[in-house]
C-alpha cells in the first residue's frame, strides 16, 4: 500500500480505475447553452410559450453539472 498524504492509504494496483472529474463547463455545448438558453426563454415567453417542465429540469440541471 502506498501512503496518502492525508493519511489514508491506497492500493498499489496497476490499472486501478481513477476517478477523473469531467468538465461540461469547458464544453462548446455547455457554454452555448449558458449564454443563449436564457434569451431563448425570454424569447419564448414573450410569444406566449413555454417549454415543457421536464424540458426546462433538464436544462437546468445540465447548467448546474458545470458549476
């Protein structure tokens, strides 16, 4: 076992799986979706529509994956 320098230890495996953190927020998707989805609601709104709720939970929790 290899020591951690918080004091824990880990496996000295070779292959071991490690965790990589993925990052929508340096994403061309992500960043077009942040800067455009709120005029797109406004737009949206000002005809008189709306998107589904499920729709919009779905937008908003992919914002939030990114910050």
């Amino acid at each position: 076992m290899l020591p951690l320098p918080a004091g824990g230890e880990v496996s000295s495996d070779v292959g071991a799986p490690v965790y990589m953190r993925h990052r929508p927020e340096r994403t061309l998707l992500y960043q077009l979706v942040q800067e455009y989805y709120p005029a797109f609601k406004t737009h949206l709104a000002a005809q008189g529509t709306v998107l589904p709720g499920y729709v919009e939970q779905e937008f908003e929790d992919y914002l939030k994956s990114g910050r």
